[in-house]
C-alpha cells in the first residue's frame, strides 16, 4: 500500500505507464534465451510513448540459483506529446549481467548485476547496475502454481563518467503465478533521477518455458 497510495495523488501527466514482456526460454541443460519487449509511456494512458525496448541475450546456468546473460538492446526514446512516428532519440546497447538466488524460509532473494556499453546516437557511455529484488509468497509455502506474491526491488544504476549516480528504482507489486511458465505482474515504480522523479504503473507478463520438450515433441 505504501507504492500504490501515491498513484492516488499523481495526475495522468505525472504519472507513466509500462507494459512489459519477459520471456527465458530454455534450450539446452544449460543454455537459455532472454527475450523482453518493453512499452515505456510518458502518461499513465498508454497513449503518449516515452521508449520502446527490445532487449534480448543468452543465458549461461552455472546451477539453478545463478546464471550469467550476455545480449543487445535497441532503445527508442519519444519526447513528451512527440507527433513523430519514429524515435528522437535511439540507442543501441551491449549487456552483460549474473544473477543469483538465495531463499531466507518462503523469502526468495534475487541479487542482479548488470554491465552496459550504450551507443546513444553519437555518445559512446558505460553504467553499472545493482538490483536486489524479493518475492513474497502469500498464500503457498514457495512460488508456485496458484501463488499470490508480493514482488519488491530497489536497483541503483552508476555511470561510468565522472557524475556516478545516473537513477535509482524503487518498485513494490503483487503477483500471481498462472502456471509454472507464466506469471502476472502489476505493480509501482517510483524512479529517481538526478533532479526529478516520476512514478510509472507497470503491468507485466513472464513467461519461462523449455523449449526442449516442444523440439522433442516435433521429432516424436
């Protein structure tokens, strides 16, 4: 209720919107695609675009609690009431990160590290990533089919150029896990810039197969 309640006081125009798409699609013992679409907007209507992201990687599993990501990205950034159909700005990004699990009784601890190399038009610059995230279990002893969760994370992002601090995300959520490949998001992030701050209402969908067992069927 802490995220939520300021949504209450924020008007259209200060407050965005994020519609969102994850996606780890598994095809081998330890190798898996990263895959994520993301639809950024400057108003809490998706009507008035901020970015479009596309963002996609492969994944390497050291065990079931920890993997390293390498990928691209493209960014398409859109001034506020832009009347352009293509990007003001774009940008293209080179990623690498690893994330690692661990679990204190039902609490699961997500820790992600991200390294990126960023082509902003004609603006070569380097950042560095820190996200600690929790999930909650409400209903269920773990997260599983059926689960209701509570989803919270705080990430800090530093330049590599001399001003370090570049934003910092604080988000608080609810989720449900539909199956044991897909999970439903929705939540609050409230993210701080150098001298301004925005909230934005995020909807978002995961969806994690194995890709496997469809190849395997195929060849059956």
């Amino acid at each position: 209720m802490l995220f939520l309640v300021p949504l209450m006081s924020w008007s259209q125009d200060e407050t965005g919107n994020w519609l969102m798409y994850f996606g780890t699609n598994k095809i081998s013992e330890k190798f898996s695609i990263h895959s994520e679409v993301q639809f950024r907007n400057h108003t809490i209507i998706p009507n008035n675009t901020e970015q479009w992201l596309l963002r996609t990687g492969l994944n390497y599993h050291f065990t079931k609690n920890a993997f390293a990501t390498a990928g691209y990205a493209y960014i398409g950034s859109f001034v506020y009431e832009s009347e352009r159909d293509s990007p003001e700005t774009e940008e293209h990004r080179i990623w690498q990160q690893l994330i690692t699990n661990n679990y204190l009784g039902r609490v699961k601890f997500e820790h992600r590290y991200r390294a990126e190399q960023r082509w902003v038009e004609d603006d070569f610059k380097t950042r560095f990533r820190y996200r600690l995230m929790l999930f909650i279990p409400v209903n269920k002893p773990k997260m599983e089919t059926g689960a209701f969760f509570f989803g919270v994370y705080n990430e800090i992002f530093i330049n590599g150029e001399e001003e370090l601090f570049d934003r910092n995300r604080l988000y608080g959520g609810i989720g449900y896990q539909l199956n044991k490949n897909v999970n439903l998001q929705t939540g609050m992030l409230y993210q701080r810039l150098r001298t301004t701050g925005k909230g934005y209402l995020q909807f978002a969908v995961v969806f994690n197969t194995d890709l496997r067992k469809k190849q395997k069927e195929i060849q059956d």
